[in-house]
C-alpha cells in the first residue's frame, strides 16, 4: 500500500514572540520543519503534503530548495531513495488539526495510508512511525503515544478494562479523572485514507477551543467499529514538540545529545559530549578526536584520526586523514587532505584544496587556491586565488596581492620556490620553480626559476634627522587643523 504523509505546518506559534512563523525556528541551523520532512522521506512515500497557513509565503520560499533526503548516519551506506517534492496545502483559516488534515484529504487517493505529522515536533524518527504505517495498512487507526509524568498540555489516551483505545480527551476538555491518565497522546497517527476520510467528515468542533480535533477521529473509530492500536514511542525525546524558545533550546540540547551520540558509536572521541555544536550530517572515521566547543555545519567528513581543536568551525568540507586542526581556526567549503597541519587561529575559506602534508599556520587566510604537498604558509599570511606548488615555503606577512580594485587576479607559485617574509606578491604573477624571493620584496612580474629575486631601496642613515617632539593637546589639535586646511585660491 502506498503511503501519503501530511505534514501539519499552519500555525503561528504566538508564544515564540518572533516574526519567523513558528516552523522556520532554527534547530541546528536548519528550520524545524525541514527535519521532519527529511524524516519523512525516508520512509520513501508516494506523495509528501505539507498543509502551511501563518506565514505561508516564508514557509514555501524557505523549503524552495529542501533536498527531501532521509537522516544520514555516520559511516552508513545511505541507500537510493526517491525524493517525493512538496506539495502545497494552503490552511486558509486555523481551525484545528482535523481541519488541516481535511484540507490535503482532497489529494490522497483512498487506497492510500495517510501518516499525519507536525512541523515543530523535529526530532521524530522512522522507526517508531514504521510501527503506525504498517498498522494503517492492515486497517488500523495507529497512534503514537508516550508516557510522562508531567502530561501537561498533553491529550489523554483514554483505554477501557481491557486496554483497548476508546478516546483522546485533551488536556483542556479533560475531567479530574482523566488528568491523572499519564499514557499521552502525541498527536502524531496513521490510518487507511479512506477510513480517515469518513471520520474526519464526522468532526465536530463543540469543545473548548471550537476545532475540529484530529484526536476525535479516535472515538469516531470505535465508534464504527474499526480497530485502534497504540504503540508508545521509543523515547520522549523523539515527540519533543516546540512551543516556545525554551522548548526550542531543549529540542536543540536534545539533538546535540543525538548526534553526539552517533558520532561516538562511530569511532570518534569528544572531549565534551555536552560541549559540541553539529549542524548537519556529520560523518567521522576511526579514531577521530573533537575537541571542545566544535561547531560542524552542514555535509563534513572527517576521515581517520583527524584531530579537532576546541572552538573549531567547519563547514561543508572533507578533511584528510591524519590532519589536525588546531584551535579557533575555520574551515569552510574546502578540502583537505592527509596528514595536514592547520591553526591555530587560521582560515581556510570556500573552494580550497590542501594537498597532503600542508602546514597552514597561525593567522593565515586561504582562499580559493590551491595548496600543493609538503608547502608550508606558518604565519601571519594571505593566499588568494592562487596556485602553490609542491615543496613551497611561504614567510611570514606575505601577501598574494589579488584584487585590483575591479577584479581578482592569480598567482602562481612553482615547486620548490621559497617566499621570503614580508613579500607582496601582485597579481597576476608566477614565481618561478625553485626561485627565492627576498624578504619584504615587492613582486611587480613573473620571476625566472631557480633565481633569487629582490626588489629594495638603498638603505641609508641620515645623522641630522630627529624625532618628532611630544606636543600637548592644544598643539596637536594646531597641527592638524593646518594640515587639513584648504588652500586658498
């Protein structure tokens, strides 16, 4: 049986006190909403419906680009999976969740099962949702339930004497009796589509709220006899739902937990479980050791025995094995290879390659070049848009000059060459294989290989010169008010 999945992502979310509608809230720098329908995809369904309202516009231009793709693991082949597009739903009106899931009704055909989930509960797995889908598709009416002992908010699961599911009372209709249930319901359920299409027909709204209760299908169900099964979810963290930024920071803790979790089972070491930051999907080899205060950005891999420094960023980039990354040093959108040395305090920016062995010290930026094996850059230097062979020395303060105020020019610097400190290298220029450039040159054109080259003035001393006097305020003030007067015509 083919599977229908509706996303419920209408509301405003009130209590964030923010103009993001409730969904796009950040968790781990992606919106909450896209977690779930990556989760949802990879139960590979035939269609994917997100039901949108407050906000719609934000809501549909921020998921424009969504890769719906399943959860990656670490150093877990991901199998090939058909990525279902968005379908839009438009909730013109809010009145309730039976509401929103009536509205995408209209689209699943009835041999479908439809699985019902909500844009601010993130951290929903597919195990537990697979349990629902395969008892939808014997005929059942599946809810995902969880037990708690602070059930507040929560609706109830109401069982008769021999357990079976007669009702979900909400927390706000629910009588003293009721409230003391702790088997809660968590909104999230599964059922043949054209069953749930007959009950939903049946809703009413007279309750507290005047909605229409997605939950009152439940009793509808028994009501007609149909069958409903509850399965309980593998862990509360996993139906976590975000109302507010304090829950928002709690779904966010959780999820670091998470993923801190994955990484560990997969080989690496973390210095501070607590104290690492990821953000995407992460993927570590053997031996793999992170320091504190880490933060890992989107697709990163990070083969055998790299070491982390504490207060690292990296995005979107491979490293090496081998390599390390020593502190407060970024990595952004490039690749680098075994057995590297980078930091601390040093950038690598978007679209750089490190070859192995590559020594890129303290307060060094890179930035779209790249770097060939064995060539060193330790200090206080900036590489752009250059190529730098293998074997190649850069001094301390050297600078590729690359950017003519209109456009970006390249440097390339040969095998072997050696790169005296305090160098500026203006673009577009090629130093020579096995050349040397004098410290503090000022390179205007390409120099011939093997050679040293060196462009100074004459130094000299002059005897009579003095040092400016020390001048008070009023003098200095003097001073300048004559050096920035306008000559007279």
């Amino acid at each position: 049986m083919q599977l229908s999945v509706v996303i419920l992502a209408a509301g405003r979310g009130k209590r964030m006190n923010s103009d993001l509608p409730k969904v796009l809230q950040p968790l781990a720098g992606r919106p909450l909403v896209q977690h779930v329908i990556r989760t949802a995809a990879a139960l590979e369904p035939a269609a994917l419906y997100v039901v949108y309202g407050y906000g719609g516009a934000q809501v549909q231009a921020a998921l424009s680009h969504v890769a719906a793709s399943p959860t990656a693991q670490p150093n877990i082949a991901q199998p090939s999976i058909a990525q279902p597009s968005i379908e839009w739903v438009l909730q013109a009106d809010q009145l309730g969740t039976g509401h929103a899931v009536m509205q995408a009704m209209s689209l699943i055909p009835d041999e479908h099962t439809v699985l019902v989930l909500y844009g601010d509960v993130p951290l929903i797995r597919p195990p537990s949702l697979q349990k629902l889908v395969a008892a939808a598709a014997e005929g059942a009416l599946a809810v995902l339930t969880v037990n708690l002992e602070d059930a507040a908010g929560y609706g109830r699961i109401v069982r008769n004497a021999d357990g079976e599911i007669r009702a979900i009372v909400e927390h706000r209709d629910a009588n003293p009796e009721e409230l003391q249930i702790r088997e809660l319901n968590t909104g999230i359920m599964a059922a043949p589509a054209h069953r749930l299409r007959e009950w939903l027909l049946g809703l009413g709204s007279n309750n507290s709220a005047r909605e229409y209760y997605l939950t009152d299908a439940v009793a509808l169900a028994v009501q007609a006899g149909d069958r409903v099964v509850g399965f309980s979810a593998a862990s509360p963290t996993e139906v976590m739902g975000v109302n507010d930024k304090i829950q928002l920071a709690r779904v966010e803790s959780a999820y670091r937990r998470e993923k801190a979790g994955e990484l560990m089972l997969a080989g690496a070491t973390l210095a501070d479980p607590n104290r690492i930051d990821i953000r995407g999907e992460v993927e570590v080899g053997r031996d793999v050791f992170i320091d504190v205060n880490a933060v890992l950005i989107g697709t990163v891999r990070l083969a055998k025995g790299v070491k982390v420094g504490p207060n690292c960023i990296i995005i979107d980039s491979e490293i090496g094995a081998g390599t390390e990354i020593h502190a407060n040093s970024m990595i952004d959108r490039a690749l680098i290879e075994e057995n590297c040395r980078i930091g601390p305090f040093a950038r690598v920016r978007p679209n750089s390659v490190l070859h192995h062995d590559v020594h890129i010290g303290n307060f060094v930026e890179i930035k779209a070049s790249d770097i060939g094996p064995d060539s060193k850059a330790n200090h206080l230097t900036y590489i752009g848009d250059a190529r730098v062979g293998s074997g190649v020395n850069v001094g301390a303060g050297t600078v590729t000059c690359n950017y003519d105020g209109q456009n970006k020019w390249p440097t390339l610097i040969e095998d072997g060459a050696f790169i005296g400190s305090g160098s500026m290298l203006v673009a577009p220029v090629r130093i020579g294989a096995d050349a040397t450039i004098g410290a503090g040159s000022t390179i205007t054109q390409s120099t011939p290989d093997g050679e040293l080259t060196l462009t100074r003035a004459k130094q000299i001393s002059v005897a009579t010169w003095n040092r400016a006097p020390k001048l008070d305020e009023n003098e200095k003030a003097a001073a300048v008010e004559a050096a920035i007067k306008k000559p007279t015509s």
